[in-house]
C-alpha cells in the first residue's frame, strides 16, 4: 500500500499522522504484530489521541523495516531494542558478535540432528514398514544398546 491510497486521520503541522490499521498496512505488517511490538518497546506512536489510537508517521516505516532486517538475522527482540535505543557502533557490534556466536552454536547442534536423523533413516532401510515398532528399542539400537 502506498502512502497516496492512505486516508489521513490528522494533518496538522504538515505531520501526517495514520492510525494503527493505516500504518500497519503501509508498513506492511500484521496489526496484532505492531502492537506486540509497541508493548515490548521497539517502536513509539508519534501520538496518542483521547480515545486512546495510537497514530504513527509515514517516516516510522523505516523503524519496522529495521525490526524486519534484524529479525531475519534471527536477533531477539530485546536485543534489538538495546540497539535502537543505544544505536553505537560498539553496541552493534557486540550484539552481532553474539547473535553469529548462537547461530553457529544452533548450526552445529542442527548438524548433529541431522546426522542423527540419517542414521536413523539408515538403520531403518524402509525394512519395518508397516509394522508397529518399540521406539525405545529402536532408538537403543541406534545408539549402540541391545534389549534383553
């Protein structure tokens, strides 16, 4: 959606101001997720009317698309927070320094489960299909135990 095809709720000062479901929908994000994510601090309406809206800048896009960047770097939300409340360079860095720590640690622990699901499929060789299995006494197999 673009800004053109958006009704302004409130022009005053040459600050156009969109309501929560407007801003959501040009930032194109889900309204219960921008919500979530005024809860946990990560972006500030410009304006919060008597009936309590939550009005937002068109500018403010730019904060989300922030949030969306570093949430497919898999950095938490509070993390994120930290950054864009004290945005140093130092501050980054720490914060990406850490997030490519987890992400190999996660990579190496999805790499174990992947070797251990091959070696399951190998062992398994589509010979019990069909039938129904202990999954105990098979899952001791894999690992080297016999059952009595």
């Amino acid at each position: 959606m673009s800004i053109q095809n958006i009704k302004a709720t409130d022009i005053s000062d040459n600050c156009v101001l969109l309501k929560l479901g407007e801003f959501a929908d040009l930032a194109k994000i889900n309204r219960d997720t921008l919500t979530f994510y005024i809860k946990k601090g990560l972006i500030k309406p410009a304006s919060v009317g008597l009936n309590k809206y939550k009005y937002f800048r068109p500018e403010q896009v730019q904060t989300i698309n922030t949030i969306k960047y570093l949430r497919r770097c898999r950095i938490p939300l509070e993390t994120i927070r930290e950054i864009m409340y004290n945005p140093s360079a130092d501050n980054f860095q720490n914060c990406v320094d850490t997030q490519l720590k987890e992400l190999g640690t996660q990579l190496e622990e999805l790499n174990k489960a992947s070797a251990f699901v091959a070696e399951i499929k190998k062992k398994f060789n589509n010979k019990n299909r069909g039938e129904i299995i202990n999954i105990a006494d098979f899952a001791g197999a894999i690992n080297g135990e016999t059952s009595d």
